[in-house]
C-alpha cells in the first residue's frame, strides 16, 4: 500500500497491537518532508461507526479545505473503529455517550503536538463525534478550540422500539397522524413549560458537566445546527428541549462559544448546501480565532450565517487553560 499520495500521507498513534490508523493532510504550504509547525492542526474523530472520511467523504473535503488554508488537518479511527486496532464496544453508542472514548482521542492530541511540533490541536467532531471531542477537549492541555456538528446532549436509544418507528412513519404520510402529531407536540411543549428551563431526564448531565469546565475557559467553540424534523428554523420541533440554547447559556458569559444554525443542511452535512455552509463557517472561524501569520486572507464566498449568540466580551486568543479535566465520578 503507497504510504503517501500529492498532499496526503497515512499515519499510526499509539503502542503497537492497538495502533490508531489515520491519514494527515499536509499544509499546501509546506513541503512534502517538512511539518506545519507551530501551527494548531485539527484532528476529525469519527460519528458512531462512520469510517474517518465520514458521509459522503465529507471530511475529506473539509480536511483538504482546512489544509489549503495552511493547517494541518488528521483524520484518525478511533480503537475498533476504520482501520484501527482493538475492538469496539458492544453498546458502542452507550461507550460513546459515557466518555469511552476519552482517552484514546486525549492520547491522540499529545502525540500529533510532540510529532508534528504543533501549537496544540483543534477537535472537529460531528453527531457522536462530538460527545467524543467535548470529553477529549476536557481531559486535553493541547486542545485549543472545537468544531461542533449536530452535537447533542441527551441520552439517546441506540434504537427506537418498532411500534414507535412505525408511528412517525405514519404519522409523516398520513394527514390524522400528522394532526395528531401535532397534538402530541403542543402536549410535549405545556410539559416544557411547567418544567421551566431545566433539561429533561435524559439529559447526559456528566457531558453538561464536562461542556460547563470547558466553555468556562474561554476556549473557543464554533457549533453548528442543521434543520431538525419538524424543526421551526433554529428551534427544534416543537416540545423538544432547546439543548443548543441551553448549552449556550450554560457555558456562560465568559464563554467564547459561537452557535451557527446551517439552513439547507441535512443532518450529515454531506449535502451541497450543508458542505460548503460547514466549509466557510470553518475558514471564517480559524481566520478570526487562529490566524496563521504566513496564511493569505480567508476571502468568503458567500454571506456568513447569523449567530445564535456572538459574544464580544473577549478578544481573539490562541491559548487555553492547562487545567481542563473533567471529574466524571460522583455525576
């Protein structure tokens, strides 16, 4: 197997007999024996059982994009996962949604910044991908900022009993299902409102935990939201809990988190409209929070996206709190 290929090479972390096997792609300016040091690179974690190049190979595109503008960009498989050693769990969802993945992505961020003399690591992650990055980001000295897609909060079912699967399918095709899903919906919200702004029982409090220690530093965040089922814009359906909302608010005023709603997206972003909406929101965010003094100028394509909640009260900053590991025990 050829190793290396124009701007992309294969890489190996880790202790033999569980190597995490992953691709690098080079800078587009620097040479092919020499590393982009100095620089913060971005590391992709993989979505639940997604191999490293994601859906459609999206993160593909977006790590070739990332690399052109002058950072280097890793693309790795988590242990059991891809082409990666070890093996995967068998609730991988539920290893996912407890911080299983912590250590592994942790370890992976100190070996790229020893390898490769980076300025520290961005951690880009999508769906599961990003309950992975937020707990790696917390455990993490080199973590110095995080991309965010579609992340969510909650505890979700590995798999939604048949008879409900078969509910919202009728209730998508068929005009009294989709009155009385409307009911149900209006019933959901009244059950919000009692409750008043406190997340719901399935909430992942330890992930809450771990995102509150986080944000709180100051560490920069771009989180972006595709349009949801039934979704009213930026909110969510109807009844569901505002979690992006929530989140926002929690990670609190000194907070340097930016919350971007992607319209026209899908939920894997691989769709024309989602991936390149991912793409400028990536350059105008690395451009503002980790500008490269050798890189050109960014030069959007297209009018930025409104923010849920810019936030002014910082300025532009490369560096990050050492101490940011996030006690799971007694949550």
């Amino acid at each position: 197997m050829r190793e290396a290929i124009e701007d992309r090479e294969l890489i190996a972390l880790g202790d033999p007999g569980a190597r995490m096997r992953g691709t690098l792609h080079r800078p587009a300016d620097s040479r092919a024996d020499a590393s982009a040091s100095h620089r913060p690179g971005v590391l992709f974690l993989n979505s639940l059982s997604l191999p490293r190049a994601a859906s459609g190979d999206s993160a593909v595109h977006w790590a070739a994009s990332i690399a052109a503008k002058g950072y280097p960009a890793f693309r790795i498989d988590l242990p059991g996962l891809g082409d990666s050693e070890g093996s995967s769990s068998t609730s991988l969802l539920d290893f996912i949604n407890g911080g299983g993945f912590t250590t592994a992505a942790a370890s992976a961020t100190v070996q790229l910044v020893e390898r490769y003399n980076l300025a520290g690591t961005i951690i880009f992650g999508h769906c599961a991908g990003s309950v992975s990055a937020v707990y790696a980001a917390a455990a993490s000295s080199n973590c110095k900022g995080l991309i965010l897609l579609d992340p969510y909060f909650h505890l979700p079912q590995a798999k939604r009993p048949r008879v409900r699967e078969g509910l919202s399918d009728w209730a998508r095709r068929s005009a009294v299902g989709g009155l009385l899903s409307n009911i149900y919906d209006r019933a959901r919200k009244l059950l919000l409102t009692l409750r008043g702004s406190q997340p719901p029982g399935n909430a992942n409090t330890e992930l809450l935990a771990c995102w509150k220690l986080l944000a709180a530093t100051g560490v920069p965040i771009l989180l972006l939201k595709a349009p949801g089922i039934k979704a009213q814009g930026a909110k969510p359906r109807l009844g569901e809990f505002d979690y992006i909302d929530y989140v926002v608010k929690l990670a609190g005023r000194k907070s340097r988190v930016t919350a971007e709603f992607v319209e026209g997206a899908d939920h894997s972003f691989a769709n024309r409209a989602g991936r390149a909406a991912v793409q400028l929101h990536i350059d105008q965010w690395l451009a503002a929070h980790f500008p490269l003094a050798e890189a050109k100028a960014v030069q959007p394509d297209a009018t930025p996206l409104r923010s849920r909640e810019p936030n002014t009260n910082h300025q532009d900053s490369n560096q990050a709190p050492a101490d940011r590991v996030c006690a799971l025990e007694g949550r």
